[in-house]
C-alpha cells in the first residue's frame, strides 16, 4: 500500500485514544526499509506501519534507532516522517526521534519532525559531547524549550554513553521538560528505581522499557508501556501481552513473552557482524520473510547477510508460527 | 568432610529440603560482622545466620561479596565459615565463595571450604586473568575437577570484567561442571536467554538472580531462586515472596517486591562513597539498627559513614516496618 | 571552490608551505568564542586565528572537539568557517570538522565545509552506530567518495567508542581514502605502531597527534606533526619545540616540553566538571587572560567557572611566563 | 631475611649497584617457564634468569603479570621465588609481585616473599573489591606497614579496572610507604604528569614505564626506568638504549626503540586468542626459538599456538637478528 493509498487519512482522522503526551501501551520503534540504492522504500515503510496500527499499537516511534535513524540523511529523515505520518493518519500518536550530537543540532531536527506533523519527539542525552548531570539537564531543557511538542528521554547508554539519571529524569518531567522516558539501558535496578521514583513524584512520566524480552516483568512492577524493536515482526503478540497484563492475567502473560523471547533470538544469529546489523538486520530479514518488506536492506554501509545467516532467522520466524502478510 | 560428620551439629542436624546439588528458593549471601579490630565478630555472625534460617530461607551463601570476602585472610575465611556451619547446623545447604583470581588459587579455598563442612562453593570467570571462552570454559572444568562439592558460577561482570556466555554455562551444566549460576550480572536479557537456553537443555542448572529488587519479574520469566543481599536485611520478605510466586499469585508478589524495593534505597545514601561501602555498608547499619550485630563496622580500609548517612538509612528501615531483633 | 577563489583573500594570497594533503607541523585546532548570547565571537575568532598563523603554525583545524563543534548548529559551523578561511588568506592550510553520526550526515557537513573554502576535512568513525571494522572503513570510503578535499580520520574513542584500527587506516591511506590521521586515542603503543605501519607502506598518511604534553616523544618516534589544543594558548612554544625536533636538538625539546606539560596542568583545575567545561574552558579562561578573547564563554549547557578556578588557571598561566596579547 | 642472609648466594654475591628502595634502569618482568605438566620448570627459569642479569639489566620482578603469576598456586609461587633469588645471587635487586584481592591476602603473599628473599614486592590497587581513592590509599599503607621490603605500586587498569591517581601516589612516596610506581597504563598524559608531580615533591618514588615500545619517549620525559616484558627476549637492546638515554645520544635511541617496536609484533600474531595467551605466549615462542626456553607451555587454561602462528613469532624474531643461546 502507498501511503496515498491510505483509505482513512483526511476526513475520517480519528484522535488517538493515547495522548502524545501521557503515552501507555505498545509504541514499536518502526523501522525503515530501503531500496537497493539506499534510498527509502516508502511503500514498503507504509505497509509496515499499517500493519503494527492494523495489529492495535498505541503509538509508533519513527526515528529511532531501529529505524537506523543514524544513517540518515535530512532528506531522507523526511520522507520517512511524511510517509509515517500519513499513513498513520491521526489513528495512533506518532513519536519522532531527534537524535543528533547536542541540543542546537537537535532542534533542528525537531523542527523539521514537527513541520511533518509528529506528535512528540525522542532525543538522548548529548552524544560526542562530554557533559555532566546538570549540562544533560540543561540540554534537555533547551530542547523542550525549542520544541512545541512533547519530548521524550532516550536513555541508551550503549549508544551515548551516559546513563540518565533517575531522579534527574522525574524532576525534569516535574518541570514540564519530559513527557517520558524510553528506557533502553538494560539496567533493571536502574528501571524500577525510576518507575518508584515516578510515582513518588505524581507519575509525571510515562516511563517505557525498551526490552522487548522482559516486557512481563517490566509491565508487572508497574512500565507504562513498551517501545519493542520485535514489534515490528510481531506486533500483536505485544498487544496481547499488553492487554493481558491491564486485566492481571500474568500466568498468561508469561508464555505470550517466552514466545516472543524464542523470537527474539533472531538477533543472536548473525555472528561476527556488527550490533546494527545483527539486530535490525534480523528484524528486516524477518519482516522480508513475512511479507511485509521487499527487500531487507540495510543502510550502507551495513551490508546483507549470508544465506546460512538468513535461513537460520527464517527458520525462527517459521517456529514461531508467524503468518505472511499477502503483499499488496 | 561430609556435612553429617560435622561434630558439633549433632543429634538435632535435620535433612536439608533442598539440596545443595539443586538450589531452589532463596539463599541470602551472608554478611560478615566484625569486631572494632577487624577481626570476625562471630557472635554476630551466628545471631544472622540464626535469623535467616529462622526467617524460613532454603539455603545460605557464605563468603559472597556481601561477605566481603575479598577483604577477608585465610585465618578469617576459616572462622566464618566454621560458624556458619555450625550454626545451620544442617538445616539448610551451605554455599561458601571461593573467590580468587583463577583455578589453582580458587582450589586452594575450595579444599579449605570443604574441610569446614560446606555443602557446594560459589565461584566466579577469572579475576585479573584476562581470557577467552574456552579458556574460562576450562578453568571452571578444571575447578570441578578438583572440587568434591558442587560448583556454582558467579556471574559478575562488575567485579570480574567477563560476562559469563549463557550457552557456555548450560553446556557446562550439562557436562556436570556446574550445578547453577548466581547473576549479578544486571543483564536482565541476558538473564531470559539464559533460563530459556537452561529449560531447553533439560534444566542442567540451578539459576538463581542476585537483583533483589526485581525478584518478582525474574520469578515471572522462571528464575530457580534468588541470592538477594537485601535478605540479610528482611529474609522473611523475600520467603513470602517466593511463596507467592509458587502460587501463582503475582498481583501479591508485587506489593512485596515494591516494599522491598523502597527498603533497598538504603544502599544509594552514602553518596560519595564507594561501591562496597555504599551497599555493604548500608545492609550493616540496617542490621545494627534492627539489633543483628552488634557493631556495623566494614573491613578496613572500609571506613564508617557519617551521621547523617546513617540516620537516613534507618529512617529507611523504620519506614519499612521491621522489628528489632531482640539481642541474645 | 578552490582556496585561490577566495575572493578577499586577495592579492596578499600566499602559497601554503604545507599542503592539506599531506600535513607536517604544528596544526591548532582552533577554540570557538562565544558572546554572551551564545552566538559565535566571529571578532576574537579572527584574533585568534592571526595569533596562531603569526605564530608560525603550518596549518588551523576548526570545528574540531577544541572548537566545541558538537555544540554548534549549522549556520554558526558556517560562521566560523567562514571568519577562518578569511583570515587565513591561504597562508596556512584550513582543516573543517565534520562531525556526525554517519557519512551521510557527515558529507552534508561536507559540502557546507568545502563552499566554505576549507583545504581538507577531519572526520572519526560512526558515533551512535554500533558498526564493525569493515563497515567503519567503508564509511570512510563514502566520505571520501564524495569529499573534493582530503580526508583526515579522527581517532578519538573516548568520544566515539571506538578505536581506529591502524593497519585499516595504512590501508585506507593506500587506498587514497585518508590523507592521514588525527590521533587523540592516548594509546601510545597503538601510536607507535601506526607510525611504523605507515611508514613501512611508504608513508600514504600524514599521522598526527592530538596528545599535548607527550609531543617531544611522539615526535622522537616520528610523528608527522601534532594538534595540540594547548596550541591555542601558547603556539609559538609548539612551533618552536617542532624546529628543535627537526634540528635532532632533543635536549632542548624536552624542557620546551616539560613546559607546556607544567601549562596543561590548566585542564586539571575545574575539579567536579565534565570533561568538556574543564578542558576548552581551561583554555578559554586562558586565552582571556591573554587578550586573547573577549570573553571565556563556553557553548550553553557549559556554564563558567567559578572565581578560585579562574584564579588557579590563571596563576599557572602567568608562572608560565607568557605575555598578554594587545586586543586591536 | 635480607638479601645478605640466603645462605647459598655465598661467598660470590656482589652489592647491586641499584638499590631496591629506588630502582633506576631496565627491570624485566621475568615469565615463568613451565613443565608440560603445568609444573614450573626451574632449570628454564634459571637459565632465563640468568640471560637477563648477563646482559646487564639493572633489577628482575618475578612473579608479574608477565610472569603469569595470577595462574600460580602457593607452592609455585615458592618455587619461582627461591629458583630467582639463588640465581640472581644478589647481583641485582629481585622485586616479586604480591597480587591478590586486598590488603590482608597481599600480606599473605608478602611473608611468602620476604621469606624467600625477595629486596621488594609489587602490587596493585584491590582487584574484585570497589574501591574510592581514600580506601585504595589506605590499602597500600596497610600493605606498606606489613611488609619489611619497600614497596611499589603496580598501575594496571586493564587487570584490575582502577587507575592509580598520580597525586596520591606521589602523596604516598612522600609519606613513605611507596618506594615506586611501575605503569603499565598506557596513560602517556598521566605517565608525564606523575613524572612531574614525583620532581616537584623530590622525588620519592622510582617511576618504571611497562610500555616496551615507547621507551625512548618515556626515558625522554623523565622515566627512572623501564619494566619491558619484551626485555625477556632482548634484554641487551633495553640495557643498550638506557646507556644511550643516560648519555643524551637520542639520536641512537630511536632506532633500538624501532628495532623493538618491531620484534613487539610478535604479540599481535596470535589473532583471536586471550590477552594472556597472545603477549606472554609470544614472549614464550619467541625465547623458545632462541634456545632459552625448554618449552614455550603456558599456564593452563592457556593452550598452545597453532603451527602459523609459532612461523609467523619466530620469523619476527629471526628478522630482528637476535643470536640463538646455547643451552646448557
């Protein structure tokens, strides 16, 4: 489907029934297909995105790392949005990261985001900058400060470099600076102390984990939802999970995450490559097996798989039980 | 020695329900008291360990990091655990840490922790050492090879510089090198990989997490117990938890695994401190506090926090609810 | 455009001794100031660009770490390029920063860059991306592929998480891709085996060393040339030690050395700040002292120091003896 | 026991003309040569031993990283210590390494020492514990109050994960409890800085660099002297470029350090083993070739080399030149 193709953009635009500014639910980081000459499939980026809102996400996240947003440039980043955008139509809140070396060169981009039309904006603390607790905060605030839509925190120290702090975090969501956290640190300490924290402090954010294999124990001690790069092979077992979590079942949140775990491992096959293609390359794969992509490009300069590499992912797509999706 | 020629434990040694070759439950890693002059306070020592038995735990980890058995001489390790022995007196399983920088060293402690009676030893990759996988595949072979108690690797790349490779510790398992693994490792991902890779090789190990403020997730996703430095503190806590979860009832486990987490903050007080003085040394206050020993005195060069820190961390622990111990 | 297109460089054009592509010598990375308003001091940036050219250095770096480029957006980038190549009048070869996440982004840095008239550009591998080393020398490749002007690669790991491999840069050299490489990794051996790897390829790289106080030895080992913040501060000191060196007269470059290292204790001062308010500030309180500049205002969020460490700079500047500029 | 009492270095022993309480000159790292059974192989030790002394080095350290002493049991500890000081037979100073977790342990290690005859004892910042910087200080004044030898702080954050702070290092010269600093850090910037902070406070310390292939920038700056691993392979070009250094002919020195640079390549032929594995192992091959070895065995779990990579070591070794020694 191409995004003009979208039967219910314009007229029939819905308000989402999560704000923007208070997200909670499944929220998958979408990524983005390309073309052989490295350029963005945007047809195939509008299938996508129809299928994790068709499958009941409560937001998408355009831009992220999943996205390789890194790889790309201002042209590129706005066909992306633009496609995003209008496919999603209003249905869900579009999140945009922002991701750039420090605040200036991240408004700039916020800029560009919100000329698109996005519902909120993600950006991490300073990268290649070398700062402290009180600059980060600052950093943060001249971000919010430049931007007319909610700005959530990325806190990816593998990325950055810097863990954000807990209590710097709530007191910026305090201020009005944050609307929330993605929390991709894997420090699971470091989560519920920020997820207690938050309640102490009136629950000024939305706190989201960002690990898509202990998503059961992160809904139980209280994430207000999920940003899952997996989601975007298999979003609605995360709706699932999601909806079973709200009603308490948690025996049968259980297996739906064991499975997704068992899905996960995708990301573990492609041996001796590098962290940006051995999991969002696997993700790709995955999603071309399944129909959802033409091809699983990824941005130059990470290169294809071997074939041993793709079999082995397919072959744990196909265990999972995943159904294709009919291209249009 | 086997357990049951211990002397002193005599006609009341009842049989353990939970074997040292299969660890399931909770097994708190025993702080170590000590006199003014830095010798081990063994009267204290014994009022703990008589605590956490009393409190219902399914084993006892001596020598641990909460231990503070890096600090501790030969003469002192043997003290400890002679107490430690004695006091369980067979009630439940003994772990003992035998924590030095590779194998020979490491069998050195694991021939003196055995000759003090200990049921199983705990013991980490390679300190100092800098190898590969095979290589530390092999010191932990080598380990077993010389150990006639059962051999539990400790997962703690913080300390130890190596994350342990979840499928080498499975495979070890299944070679019978290895009983079970303590993570402390805080990589809650790696942590399901684990379990997942363990329950598909037939449940070789016993795996056991050391993040005691996200027992309720790592029970959720299939954790065999849990190694919580905070249980020196509140034991009986942590058995109602895992009751709980046998149970099923996780909507139960919540709560205490939230009050738990807020008596944990304790270790985040001593700001400025280091790392071993902050967690350590605020587990001692709390217990002196709650009349479990008789002195919160560190191993030197640990020294004593200041006043403010220690009414801020019993603040804590009053807030918590718990009753003092009364002195024997 | 070409350098000799410069419209008002003008008939007092000079030809660079040195060329951008083949880098000998001392090579300031030029520090950005700042009015209060946090817009560029295109006036004090002038100044010091004529101290550093009257100097006698054989080539400027701008919009390096030095020149705080991380903080800049792109229409200040542009500003200081432009008051750079102006008052070079093409004495001294211009080198541009062109830092981002990845090639594309990089090469749009690029263009700015080169319609700005500058000699060569200086890049590091990917920041934010998590990529292996043949996808960071295909990186290279990229930015080469579209840059008109020489290519320098920027190894500095403790801002990109990643450590250049000196056998890929030798042969990236070979290749024509780099033009030679800025080294700030601080991994003396790793230094010396470059050298000796270029050196053995037939010298395809101009290898410089960004580490300050260490140039007597770097240059003892065959160091190309040198890009030393502390440059900015005293450069005919620099300029003097790289005579000496080239004179073999090592006994006389030592106390040149020993110095400077004694001046660089200015970085050390701001106790309790980030890595970036310490070190440019440091030498922008220096330079304001000097005359230098305006004033030592850093990029927001890095705010001033406070009066004592302003003062103990200042002490150690005035016991190194040097002699305050006369603003014009 | 001091150095004058063993009883079977006799009548022949000869004062050093370094004193162990201020080395100056070339101090090698001895390795240790081991049996095929993993024992220590005393006749290969006492012929390396030898080697060095005749070829005119100013100190031996046995029992250093160097001299896999992590991988060593009590016993062989002995053994190393008694075969080195009846070899050296008190021509030179024999420094030993005391490397274990804390203070208590190391002192364990120290009366082991000091009792074999050792002129002093090396060793570094607690490993496995966290540590601040009052604690680490007081952890070698614990150590220094224990021992009767002078002792010198071993810098190695690789191995232990702290870097030693030169200002309280030299505050500790100072007070008297360190006789030296060997570094292994690799800091060159904080190796300068010690060096000039150990002037300024008149030179309490010794000040050893471990950094074999930067030797001529380190003597330049101010080294006391050097403890090369590489040395137990060519002990006569260190002893020949200390005499060059001493004289001011840097001329000369560079080019013994580049045919050094160059043997030091031999650690970097082992692609894909342990760090352990790959610099010792190569300093084993290498000694092997040349006679002074019996076997190049390491310490398990350290495995042996593939055929390649042994050609590829001792085809480094024959294009250095270096002159088989004939074993007795």
């Amino acid at each position: 489907m191409t995004p003009d193709q979208t039967p219910d953009a314009g007229a029939t635009r819905t308000e989402p029934s999560v704000s923007a500014s208070h997200l909670r639910g499944i929220v998958p980081p979408v990524i983005t297909p390309f073309h052989a000459d490295g350029e963005v499939d945007t047809a195939s980026l509008a299938r996508v995105v129809e299928h994790l809102v068709g499958a009941g996400v409560h937001g998408v996240f355009a831009l992220g790392s999943s996205g390789e947003v890194a790889y790309l440039g201002r042209e590129q980043r706005s066909v992306v949005l633009d496609t995003v955008v209008r496919t999603v139509a209003g249905r869900v809140p579009v999140l945009a990261g922002a991701i750039d070396l420090t605040a200036r060169r991240v408004l700039e981009q916020v800029d560009d985001a919100v000329g698109a039309g996005v519902d909120g904006v993600v950006t991490c603390a300073p990268v290649y900058a070398r700062n402290d607790r009180a600059e980060i905060a600052d950093h943060f605030r001249a971000i919010a400060a430049g931007s007319p839509v909610p700005v959530y925190a990325y806190d990816i120290p593998v990325r950055v470099g810097t863990k954000l702090d807990a209590a710097m975090v709530v007191a910026l969501g305090s201020e009005g600076v944050l609307a929330g956290v993605k929390d991709s640190s894997g420090d699971d300490v470091g989560f519920r102390r920020l997820v207690a924290a938050n309640a102490a402090a009136g629950a000024p954010l939305s706190v989201l984990t960002g690990h898509e294999v202990v998503v059961d124990g992160m809904l139980l001690l209280g994430a207000d939802g999920v940003v899952p790069g997996l989601g975007n092979v298999d979003p609605g077992a995360y709706v699932r999970m999601w909806d079973l979590a709200q009603a308490g079942d948690w025996e049968q949140v259980r297996p739906e995450q064991d499975r997704l775990a068992a899905l996960f491992e995708i990301v573990f096959q492609a041996s001796g490559r590098s962290g940006d293609a051995a999991g969002v390359g696997a993700f790709k794969v995955a999603m071309h097996a399944l129909g959802l992509l033409d091809a699983p490009t990824m941005a130059p300069p990470v290169g294809p798989f071997d074939a041993d590499t793709v079999a082995r992912i397919t072959g744990i797509v196909r265990a999972a039980g995943l159904r294709e999706v009919a291209r249009t």
